[in-house]
C-alpha cells in the first residue's frame, strides 16, 4: 500500500521511500513527512507494533 507525504500516518511504523529507499518514522495520527532527500511517495512500511513484518 503506498503512501503519500502530508497524510495522516494510519499506523505508527518505519516508512521507506519509493524513490531511495530512505526511512522516516511516523506515528499514528502524525502527518507524513517527505523524505529526507524531497521525495513524497512511500512503497513500504515496516515495524508496526502489533504486525510480525
């Protein structure tokens, strides 16, 4: 499920990037912010409390 910079974080977890790669840790309710290198598209997530991926 991709993710775009500016919304609401649906759960707190690592997101990764589409573009580089680079993560951002966002929690639940918080906005997503672009990554560090500008891009605004996220591919994955990761450490989801609750979720064994």
């Amino acid at each position: 499920m991709a993710a775009h910079a500016g919304e609401k974080a649906q759960k707190t977890g690592d997101f990764y990037c589409a573009k580089c790669d680079e993560k951002v840790h966002v929690t639940v309710g918080d906005k997503i912010p672009k990554c560090p290198n500008g891009h605004s598209e996220y591919e994955t997530r990761r450490n989801e409390p609750g979720n064994k991926s």
